[in-house]
C-alpha cells in the first residue's frame, strides 16, 4: 500500500470513530454541505466504493455529466440508511477502491477529509488533522476538478501558517492548513481564518462552488 493509500485508509478509520460519537439528533443536523444533512453526507462519502466503472458511467449520463447532479442521484439511492449501516460501509472500505482510488488514494483522502470537516465545523467539533494528510490534500486539491480550487487559487500564493507547505505565486493566501483547504474548496465558513492580501480575490472568487 502507498503512503497516500494509507493516510486515505486512517482517515477513513477516523472518520468512521467520530461519527460513532455522533447524537441521533447530529444526523439531521446541518452541514457545510448546504442541501445536505450529516446523514447525507455521509451517504456521499460510502455511495462511489460501491460503483464499478460501468455503474459510475450509467450515473454519470443518468446527471446529464454534471458532478452535483451525480452526487444527489447517489445519496437519493438510499436515503434512509442508518448511522449503524453508514458507519459500517466504512468500516468495510477502509482501503480506496473504484473512483475513490484514482490518483494514488488521492481522491478518497481528500473527500473523506473534506467531508469531515464539512459536519465537524457547523456542529463545533473540530479536531487537529495530522499533518502529513493536510499537506497531501492540499497539494492534490490544487489539480482536482471537482474542487474548483484551481480556477479559485489562480494566480495565488497559498501559504499554511501551521504545516512546511506552501504552493503558487502572487498575492499571498495565509492561514492553517486545515483553514486553508476548506477554502479553496469553497466553504466560505473558512473564509474568516485566512488573511493576506490574496485573501480578498479567494472570498470573491467563492460563486465557484467545490463537490458538495
């Protein structure tokens, strides 16, 4: 197994113990998500390992090749798992695999961390997020299509205050790893804890919305 293969496979692990933790009432509750519950979230997260490539393809022109319509067709699948089920999904799919496996175990890394903080931040649950995951997921969300982050960060320096990374040129975007990623993936939440004279161009660039 790679290294980012295996830091994908403990967030993943993490992510399922927090979710553990998790009130009946937390799975109704809103998230950075905005038309999506924690409940529905994590349904995203589980739907693509299930998915062959003929099963992604027949979803894809089922949404008309559009990243958001594909998602909800997947959370509308099965709307009414329980947290036991949800939680089990990942706990039978620590290791990428199908679409979550592309680039390396990039794209399930970078979801599976995105999506936590995603519920973690509007229920006040934060958490540190090793750094070795944070500076992988920056790296890769720069490129990542879904995310948008690159037409967000053009022309742009990202700087994280509290991780060896940094990335791009111009006016400068600075602020916590963590902070910064959910920014350039379009959660304005996180808007507030970046600064620099870049950061005014990140926030008006925000209409570009990453995968929900």
């Amino acid at each position: 197994m790679n290294e980012v293969a295996r830091l994908a496979r403990e967030e993943r692990a993490d992510f399922a113990a927090f979710l553990r933790t998790l009130s009946p009432a937390h799975w109704d509750a809103p998230t950075l998500c905005s038309e999506w519950t924690v409940r529905e979230v994590v349904t995203h997260v589980v739907d693509y390992d299930a998915l062959g490539y003929r099963d992604l393809l027949r979803q894809a022109v089922r949404g008309g090749l559009r990243l958001d319509r594909m998602n909800a067709l997947g959370v509308e699948r099965k709307p009414d798992r329980t947290p036991e089920e949800l939680i089990a999904r990942i706990d039978e799919h620590l290791e990428p695999r199908g679409l979550t496996a592309a680039f390396g175990g990039r794209v399930a890394l970078l979801d599976g961390l995105i999506h936590q903080q995603d519920i973690r931040r509007p229920l006040g649950l934060p958490r540190e997020v090793p750094s070795d995951r944070l500076r992988h997921a920056l790296a890769f969300a720069r490129f990542a299509p879904p995310i948008k982050a690159g037409w967000r960060t053009r022309g742009l320096r990202l700087v994280a205050t509290d991780l060896d990374w940094s990335a791009g040129t111009g006016p400068e975007v600075q602020g916590p790893g963590e902070a910064l990623l959910m920014a350039i993936a379009g959660r304005d939440a996180a808007l507030g804890e970046v600064s620099g004279p870049g950061a005014a161009i990140l926030a008006s660039r925000m209409g570009a919305r990453g995968v929900s």
